[in-house]
C-alpha cells in the first residue's frame, strides 16, 4: 500500500524523498546475503546480529521426511531483521509454509528456489549473484543428496 504525502510543498516533497531512501535501504541485500552451504555452516559463519538467516531448500520439514536432519540440510542466507519484523525469509514463509511429504523431491525443490526468486525479485535484488546462488542451491542438493535429486 501507497503512503499518502503532501507533494505540493517542499516540506511535502522531503519527507516523500526520505521516506523511498528508507524503503531502498531495507530492499538491499545483506553483507552474506546468497552465501550457501549446510544449515549448519551458515549458522556457524553468520556473527551474531547480522539479520541473516539460513533458509533451507527445500524446507526442513520436508528433507526430515527424507533422513535429512536440520543441520546437514542445504541452504541460503536471506534477510532476517533481529530484533525486528519483515524480510525476505519471513516473506518467503508467508506463501509457503510446508511442501507435502508425497511431493517428488525435485518437485520440492524447484518450488522453494521459485518462491525466493520470487522474493527477491519483488525487492528488486535479483541480482546475478542471488541468481547464481539459487543455482548453486540446486547444485549443492545434488551433489550431497544425490539419491534424492537424480533425474
């Protein structure tokens, strides 16, 4: 939803010109914002505070209905305000919560790399970058699950 701003002064105008530099600076990426690699190593390697969250692909619920645990599932820091509300990890959950247990793990994974994309495409940060990185999302599910993500 549009704020509404009196743009017929120049106070008016300020105000409308500060608050889309605020709007910009929270759509930036993230220094570490696209790393990938186990849950388990971005957790280790986000310092504290740095509104980073590691977000699985495919979610953890759905790879612990394969013997994946938590720790060794796949994953990719996205932003995560803390303290605070918003972000693209907190975007991302709204629409998809869950992944069936029945649904083909291929299946599941093209649908949580398509919902991010999404994301960060609506923030205007789908950068080449964040592009490579959900490749690699889909390279590194592969390579160490490979029975799960044969073709």
């Amino acid at each position: 939803s549009r704020i509404k701003v009196d743009t017929t002064s120049l106070e008016g105008i300020a105000v409308a010109v500060e608050r889309t530099k605020t709007v910009r600076a929270q759509k930036a990426l993230l220094q570490g914002e696209g790393r990938v690699g186990t849950y388990e190593q971005l957790k280790d390697q986000n310092p504290r505070g740095a509104s980073l969250a590691a977000h699985h692909m495919p979610s953890k619920q759905y790879m612990e209905t394969r013997g994946v645990s938590k720790p060794a599932g796949i994953a990719m820091n996205t932003e995560h305000p803390n303290p605070g509300v918003g972000g693209r990890h907190r975007e991302i959950h709204k629409e998809f919560r869950t992944i069936p247990p029945e649904t083909a793990p291929r299946d599941a994974l093209a649908r949580s790399v398509m919902r991010a994309r999404k994301v960060y495409m609506e923030d205007g940060v789908y950068t080449p970058d964040i592009r490579d990185s959900l490749l690699d999302v889909i390279k590194q599910n592969g390579i160490k699950f490979p029975d799960l993500f044969k073709k």
